[in-house]
C-alpha cells in the first residue's frame, strides 16, 4: 500500500478530501494545482497555470480544469466536480471515486457500475505540458470516454466573465486542437494519442465558486469557457494520454513521453521522500540562471528565502551541483547590488538588511558539508566584499556603529523576515539593533576570519576577529536579559520584551555570541512558550499583542501574520540548538519534534509543508501551499541528525 493513499470513504466526504490538494510544478515556474477530487477551490487552482511573459510576470490559468463523462450503452456518468452558488457541488463525480493515491504520480481509480477506470496525472519537468493518462481496468461492454475542457486564460490573481471578446476559434492539429482565447497568449494544444472526434461546442459555465478565495474575501466566483468536447472510445486494459502544452506534438509520442516522466519521478515512500520530491519543485530556470523559488502557488525568488532554503533543498540531499549552479546566479545579484547596478537577475529583496548576512550563512553550510577549502576558493572572495560592504557603510538599510553592532530603521519599512504591513505600516516594526541580524553579523565576521586563516592570512583574519569580539560582547550586554532570553530589538531607548523564536537563530550559530548555558536558558523558554506540534509560535502566548489565527479578510491576516502564528522553519534553530545543547542525549527528543510535521504530509498541499499554521489547536495549516524555507529545515536538521546516527 502506498505511504499517500486515501479511501474510497475519505474522497466520498467533500468536507474532508476539498481542504487536502496536490500540487506539481516544473523548472519554468509553472505548475499544475487542484483539490485531490480535482475540483478547484482556489482561483490559483488549474490543470495547466503558466508563465506568459509576453504579458507580465505573473503565472496564467489557460486550462482550468477536464471533465471526463464515462458513457455505456447511452448513458452518461461525469467525473468532474465544480462548486457553484448556495453551496451546489456539481455533477458530483467524486461519489464514483475508489481510491486516491500518490507514490509516483498522482493516481485516481473510479468505479461506475462494471467501469472501472484509471486515472494519472504528469505534469512535465522540462515543458510547460500536462499529460493525463486513463486506462480501462475493467469493462463489460462498449465504453466512451468524453473529455470537456474548461479555459480561462486569466491571471492567477483575477477571476474571468463571460465576454464576448473571447475568440472561439480554433483549428486542428493531430489528433486535437490549438485554441488562444485572447491576444497576447500563447496557443494552447490539446491532443491525445488516440484518434478521436472533436465537437465543437461552445458554452460558457457561469458561477463556479472558490471557496478558498472566499475565506480570504477576494473576489472568488467566475465563469469559465468550453469550446467542446472529445469522444472516443476506450477498450479494456487501453491506456490513452491526454496532452495539454504551448507546443505541437507527435502524438504518436505521448505515451513515450509519459512513460520517461513516469521513470523519473522520485517515488514518495515515506516523509523524506515526501520532502526530497518538495525541495525539488521549487527549482526554477530561466534565461540561463538558476532559482529557488519561495513557495507555491504565488510566491517568486526571494533573495532571503533562498539564501535560507538553499542548504536544506540542496546540500542537505546531497545535490550539491544544484546549490552551486544556483550560487553562481546569487553572486551576480549580490555584486549588481552592491554596485549600485541594475541586475537583471530575478531575485527580489536583495536590500533588506538581514539578506546578505544570511548569504554568508548558506555559504558557511557548504563549507561543513562540502569543504571549507572549496568553499574559500569558490566564495571566499563574495564573503569578504559582503562583510566590507557592509563594514565600509556602503549597505543603504545598516549603519555599522562603534559598539560593533548593526543598526537598521525598520519603524516606517518592514525590513526583516517579519514583513507584514497594514496602511503602508510594518505589524511589527522591528528597528534598531535586531536580535537575529546581530547574531549573524558575529556569525559571519568569525566565519570570514576562519577562511582567512586556513589561508595563513592571519592579518586581515585579525581584523575581523577584532570586530567580533567587539561585537560579541555588545551583543550579550544589548540582547541579553536578567530572564535569560534574548530581547527581541533595541530601538534607541525601546526594548521589545516580546518572546519570539528569533533568539534561536542566534543560539543555532556555529558561532554564537553565546554561552552553552546561555543557550540552554534560550532553548528552555522557547519550548516552554513557543513550541508546538507543528513548529515555532512566531509570539509568545504571554506576550502582548497575540493573535495565533492566520484568518480572515487581508487586514486580518496581516496583524496575525507573525503575532502567534507557527513558523516551521524557525524549528530548524531551534533543534539546531537542542542538540548543540544536548548532543546525543536529545535525538529521541528532536525525532519525536518531526511527528507532527510528518502528519502534514497527508494534510492542506499533500506531501509537503505549507507556508504558516494557526497558533493555537487544532494549528490549522495555512498560507501558501508549499513553502521553500520549511522544507529546506526539516531536511537540514535530518541531515545533521543522520550525522549523530552514524558516528
């Protein structure tokens, strides 16, 4: 039995099987997204959602969603599934479901009456192209298939009406259709392997409901166009491919193609296959450079997600090409930033204040578990002109001042990873001298001064060792307080007393300003505080201003954001520092801290992690289906766990 498999009695109970949903991408950026009944509740949700940047940068739903119809002697069942207005669920083909699973490919077995058909999906790593595969398990007379199409040809973040601008035309093409909606869009091409009939006939499907947009209050109802359908028929144990792309293909080529895609997928056997199949859809290529993207469905590259990503999605699992192919775009984003020059490099928010320090943190992860020398040799030279353009006061967001300490303004511009805003404003406008920054600024100074000296260049080492312990002990007489954690931010008389999981950061460092007792303290108050199932609270429950339910319309969800909500990546630091802590006394402790992320696999985006969850019970997952920096955690921490499991 597969490790991702639900039953016939799961699929059946839409209250159930509507909040879990499967999501596929490739290295373009696109990706293909629904519920596991196949029926869209998010206006992000379609078969195939892609880049058009002929238009503008965001992805695009061309086609949202395939009805299949099984017909036996003259009577039609439908397969598919839409929401409409007063909470109607039609035509209700999720009752003809058996079961669902997912070990390579996604995997849908219906029964109608003596019909039993399969269904798998494929979305193409290297080709913006669905490909739908439906083979007859078992059939007792003649059977039909009929495939209806609906397109939206609309951005993500808009819904889309009847008009009578939509183009109906169409030609063909073999073995199926190319059709383009509006101008500006590619065509897109619909064929299958086998011959069929095409009937054109056009309708307009009006009032399908997202009830995910919905909850957010986002517009959430539109109509969606079908130009016609396919017929043909299907004998038992026939297996016929569906294709949908941007480009024209030999049809006789769909099952080859289908079949390679199908070899190559990694199968998802257990959690960390789960999260080793999750680190791999976040890879993004374009124009020659290399990405991480932040998460799905409507996230891009952020330069601080990435840099925090990077070693979990790569190193962690041993691809250590990829970090590097990767590395090499980052460097000339880095360079073009701290020139002062245009970059035409598409990874965003390399300004903030925390971003080139976290850079050199990813790059102090390849040193430990590549090679310090290669690491020096590849990225010696990018770690010291980050620290001297940052020591030289040329960072437009950091004064460097004479205690050794980084000074950021935050009070009018969210400028750490707790950015949520309301009115122009940050939640939480964390300014001054920042916990976590400064823990990194100590960080990477002795970083920097280690691959000096390895290098005999024992001078310009000093110099760095200097600043540290200047820094260091600046660091512990501003942050650390008579309860023995750490303040949150210092702002020029203003102490933020707040419990946050940020102090973990800087308990996590290889180097840390901070004592093994002093960790220790640290690491008490944040499980007795912070820690849930699902990760770290971003608040403490005693602090004030707490407001654990990531609900609601925008404004809502903005003061939630980081007021209480769980973070599971924070948890990376935070069993960092357990077992910096506690060393081989503390694996049973941080195996049992991964029980409740393992369950995730089954729930919201199955068999990965979203972006948030609630912080209180039931700690609902929220967000962005699947986040980059989570997953990158967990895989980091199992990686140093197998290195206490094989000592």
């Amino acid at each position: 039995m597969s490790y991702l498999r639900f039953d016939k009695a799961l699929m059946t109970n839409l209250q159930e099987s509507l909040p879990k949903e499967i999501l596929r991408t490739n290295r373009s950026g696109a990706y293909s997204c629904s519920s596991i009944v196949d029926c869209n509740t998010r206006k992000y949700h379609g078969l195939l959602v892609v880049p058009v940047p002929e238009l503008d940068g965001e992805n695009h739903v061309l086609l949202s969603s395939l009805d299949e119809t099984v017909i036996q002697h003259g009577a039609q069942f439908n397969l598919g599934l839409h929401k409409y207005s007063g909470n109607v669920y039609s035509p209700n083909g999720h009752k003809y479901i058996r079961s669902c699973e997912w070990e390579k490919l996604p995997t849908t077995i219906y029964r109608v009456g003596g019909v039993i058909l399969k269904k798998e999906k494929v979305f193409q790593h290297f080709e913006n192209r669905i490909l739908i595969r439906y083979t007859l398990l078992d059939a007792h007379s003649v059977t039909t298939l009929r495939l209806r199409p609906f397109l939206a040809f609309r951005s993500v973040g808009e819904c889309t009406h009847e008009n009578a601008r939509a183009s109906r035309h169409y030609d063909v093409i073999d073995n199926g259709i190319k059709t383009s909606m509006y101008p500006g869009y590619p065509e897109l091409m619909m064929q299958l392997n086998k011959k069929n009939e095409f009937v054109f006939d056009p309708n307009w499907y009006r009032g399908i409901e997202y009830p995910k947009e919905q909850e957010m209050g986002y517009e959430y109802r539109e109509d969606l166009y079908v130009p016609g359908y396919f017929e043909f028929n299907i004998k038992k144990g026939e297996s016929v491919v569906f294709a949908a792309g941007l480009s024209e293909l030999k049809t006789s080529q769909l099952k080859k193609i289908f079949d390679h895609e199908y070899e190559v997928h990694v199968p998802r056997t257990n959690f960390q296959s789960c999260l080793v199949n999750a680190a791999h859809q976040f890879h993004y290529e374009k124009d020659g450079e290399t990405y991480i993207i932040a998460g799905y469905p409507w996230f891009k590259c952020r330069a601080r997600d990435m840099f925090v990503s990077l070693p979990g999605l790569t190193l962690a699992i041993d691809e250590v090409e990829y970090y590097e192919k990767v590395m090499k775009t980052a460097e000339k984003a880095i360079l073009d930033f701290m020139s002062g020059k245009k970059s035409n490099i598409e990874m965003y928010e390399m300004d903030k204040p925390d971003v080139l320090l976290w850079a050199v943190w990813c790059i102090q992860q390849y040193a430990r578990l590549v090679s310090a020398d290669v690491a020096f040799e590849k990225y010696g030279k990018l770690v010291g002109q980050i620290l001297d353009f940052i020591k030289g006061g040329k960072h437009p967001n950091i004064e460097l001042h004479d205690n050794g300490l980084l000074f950021i303004d935050g009070r009018e511009r969210a400028m750490t990873w707790m950015n949520s805003e309301i009115g122009g404003h940050p939640v939480v406008p964390r300014s001054g001298y920042v916990v976590e920054i400064n823990a990194l600024w100590y960080n990477a100074l002795l970083f920097n001064a280690e691959l000096l000296m390895a290098k005999d260049r024992h001078a310009e080492a000093g110099v760095y060792t200097q600043l540290a312990e200047k820094a260091g002990k600046s660091f512990k007489d501003t942050f650390l307080n008579e309860h023995g954690y750490l303040l949150d931010y210092v702002d020029e008389g203003y102490i933020s007393w707040s419990v946050r999981p940020n102090m973990l950061i800087a308990s996590s460092l290889e180097y840390s300003p901070l004592t093994t007792p002093e960790c220790k303290k640290i690491f008490d108050i944040c499980t007795k505080e912070l820690l849930t199932p699902k990760g770290m609270r971003s608040l403490s429950p005693k602090s004030g201003g707490y407001n654990p339910i990531y609900a609601g319309g925008q404004m809502q969800r903005d003061a939630a954001y980081h007021q209480g909500t769980v973070w599971p990546w924070l948890s990376g630091f935070y069993l960092e520092t357990c077992l910096k802590v506690y060393k081989r006394s503390a694996l049973s402790w941080v195996d049992r801290c991964f029980i409740g992320l393992e369950e995730e696999m089954f729930y919201h985006c199955i068999g990965t992690l979203p972006e948030l969850f609630d912080g209180n019970p039931p700690f609902s997952g929220r967000g962005a289906l699947s986040f980059a920096m989570n997953v990158a955690a967990v895989l980091r921490v199992q990686k140093v766990l197998s290195k206490f499991y094989n000592y």
